[in-house]
C-alpha cells in the first residue's frame, strides 16, 4: 500500500501537471472564444484552491 504522505504528494504533483496544463491550453488554444478562457481561468482557481486546502489539511499541527 501507498502511504498517506505518498498518497498527498503524488495528488499535489497531479494538480499541479494538471494546472500546468490548463495554463498552456489557456494561452495558446484559449484565443478563440471568451468563454474557453472564462472557464479555463476558474478551472485553474479551482485547482489553486484545492491545492491550499491539501496543503492545509495535510500540515502537521505544530507548522
């Protein structure tokens, strides 16, 4: 079995990729249409957003 920390680290890598990603897909496919960079900017809000709650909830209680 994969360990908990492991578990984190290799969820916060895949979100990252992930963010990387919509960002690239965003500069250069997203020139067509408002909507696809509208929708590709809230996608990466969203994936920032979760990245700090793992962060968060993943942090020893002493840091």
């Amino acid at each position: 079995m994969i360990k908990r920390e492991s578990r984190w680290k290799l969820l916060k890598i895949v979100l990252i990729l992930y963010m990387v990603y919509a960002a690239v897909r965003m500069v250069f496919y997203g020139q067509g249409s408002l909507q696809s960079v509208i929708f590709d900017l809230g996608r990466i809000v969203l994936l920032v957003l979760l990245l700090w709650w793992l962060n968060t909830r993943s942090a020893p209680p002493g840091e």
